[in-house]
C-alpha cells in the first residue's frame, strides 16, 4: 500500500485514536492527528513514536472549528479518508453537562462533514457507541436491533451522530459506523494505553489505580441489577482488536465500488462480563489485591449488553484476538510502567 495514503484521525492523541494510529501505521497508512487535548495530553503521542519508530505528523485544534479544519485539509493535501474518534465520552459527566456534549461531540461531526465534502473526501468511520441501544430486548445484540431511550446524554450524541450520517451519507460519503461496547487494555509492548485525566470514568484504570495505591478502593457501582451476581455486564474488547477493526473498515471502504455508502458494525467479543467477574479476574492473572466496596448504583448506567459480533467477523473478517485476561494484564503492565512500579 501506498504510504502516501493520507488518513486525518481526530482525537488521534486519545487512547483508541492513538492505538489506532499505531494499527495503521502498520498497514502502511500515512496517519495525521488532529487532538485539542480536551480529553487528553502528548503521552500516547510520545507513546506512537515509542512504538513505531517514527513521528506522527499532529495538529492542535478544535474538529467544532471549520476553519481550522479547512486550514488542515489544505495543509496536509490529498486525503483519503477520517477517521474520527474526537468526542467527550464520560456517560457521568454528560448527565451533569448535557449541552457541551451536545455541543462537542455533534458540532464536531457536523463541521468534519462539512470541510470533507469541501474537499472532497468521501470516505468516513466514525466511533459510535453500543449506548445507542439503550437497554435491547434481546442480548446478545445484533445491529439490526432499535434504538431504545438512551441511557445518557452520551448516548443521546451518539444515537442523534448515527442519525445525521444515514441522513447524509447520500451526498457522496461512504460511512461506517462502528459501535464500540467497552474498550479495555494497553498496547502489549506496555509503551502505550489509557491515560485517564483527573479521576477515571472507566472501570480498567480505576482498577489499576486502586491496585497501584493511587486510590484507595474501588466502588462497584451496584450489586443489586437482574444479572447472575448482581453487577452490571459489559463486553470487554482489548484497544489493539478494537484498533485493528478501524483499518479493516477502511479498507473495506477503499475497496467498494458504490459511491454512497452506509454500514454499521458492532465491534465486540460477544461474551458478557459481569463488573465483579472482572475485578476477580484482574486479581487472579496479577496476583495483586484489589480493595473495594459497593456503592449505590450510577445514573446512566445500562444493567446488561454485550454484542453479537458476527456480522463484522464475516464482512470485514475481524476477530479478536486478546482475551480479557490478556487485556487486565496488558492494562496492569502500562499502569505499572507509568508510576514506576518495577
């Protein structure tokens, strides 16, 4: 493949972008990030370097800002296709901050379809959210599924993001939407992975900071739900599987004929696991004990949804490949590098 093959990632600085950027460097891709460290800071852009051997090109700005959009597009030259990760993604913090979510994560988008079709760039993936199911009637669930109420003005950004793409994707974009379920890990070579800023809102790194005495204890968010041993259940998929998907869509795209196109996938292994059985299975691949507690349960949260992925193993010919232990360690291996535990 060509490495002049221009590929703009915004939020390329954040922890699914930036492994992302690592996954398509691989694949020869010439990645260029846009990130305005809302959310984020230049670790994990130290992070690619570290891992790949090379510099990623980076511009600092607002993807809500058209004209720095524009002044990218005109500066980078040709580009191929976006990928965009750049959005606020905290489910509790969008309950508090429903309009800069709103602001935030459909601005953004409204203004990248906007400078693309300007430019001419046909070719878009964008992160969307198992959220937008709300609570399905069936699990495991499948794309075909309705969207229920959302649990969360997060959700709401998400569902209202995949609606303006289906309405638009007919102006000349070829789209896929890929609904990630929860995204875990660290990349295997403990050089990169998730740097939450202040107080995480994911469970992973709450749980290494809590083992690696950053936090006290660890608040398990309910025991009280209609699920086995009463925590809520996720699909945990690792960040390197998740990041490997996005260069398989982009390349399903490059490889299309049709001018308009719209596809979704949920990206996810298929298999529920409780917040408990995780937090066991983090103390039984490390060894390490884990204090924690069970508070009340959080507004927004979904009590059970994990993902039938097999519309996206057969399209795009993706499986996983690190399994959750994989993944708690590979999270505990980065969580240590960063506060110099070994």
């Amino acid at each position: 493949m060509s490495s002049e093959k221009k590929i703009l990632v915004t939020g390329g600085a954040g922890y699914i972008g930036a492994h992302t950027v690592v996954e398509l460097m691989a694949a020869g891709y010439d990645p260029v990030v846009i990130d305005n460290f809302a959310r984020s800071d230049k670790t994990l852009l130290d992070g690619i370097k570290a891992v790949t051997n090379k510099p990623v090109r980076f511009f600092e700005g607002d993807c809500c800002d058209r004209d720095f959009l524009s002044k990218v597009f005109k500066a980078v030259g040709p580009i191929s296709g976006v990928l965009h990760f750049a959005a606020l993604k905290s489910v509790g913090e969008s309950v508090e901050k429903p309009l800069e979510y709103y602001k935030n994560n459909v601005g953004s988008l409204l203004s990248l379809l906007e400078v693309m079709r300007e430019n001419k760039v046909e070719d878009f993936i964008f992160s969307s959210s198992c959220t937008v199911y709300g609570q399905p009637d069936h699990i495991p669930v499948d794309e075909s599924a309705p969207f229920k109420k959302a649990e969360s003005p997060y959700g709401s950004t998400k569902q209202v993001c995949e609606k303006i793409l289906e309405d638009s994707y007919r102006t000349g974009f070829r789209i896929i939407s890929l609904r990630y379920f929860n995204p875990i890990g660290a990349h295997p070579s403990a050089l990169m992975g998730e740097v939450p800023i202040g107080t995480p809102n994911n469970l992973v790194p709450y749980i290494t900071q809590t083992a690696a005495g950053v936090r006290d204890k660890l608040t398990i968010f309910g025991n009280d739900y209609n699920t086995p041993d009463g925590t809520c259940i996720r699909d945990f998929i690792h960040v390197v599987d998740l990041a490997i998907a996005h260069v398989k869509a982009m390349e399903f795209l490059a490889n299309q004929t049709e001018k308009n196109l719209y596809e979704v996938f949920n990206l996810g292994t298929g298999v529920g696991v409780s917040v408990l059985q995780l937090i066991q299975k983090f103390i039984k691949v490390t060894g390490v004990k884990l204090p924690y507690v069970i508070g009340s349960r959080r507004a927004g949260d979904i009590e059970k949804v994990y993902a039938d992925p097999s519309k996206i193993n057969q399209t795009l010919k993706w499986k996983t490949k690190y399994t959750v232990d994989d993944s708690l360690l590979h999270a505990w291996q980065w969580e240590k590098k960063i506060r110099n535990l070994e």
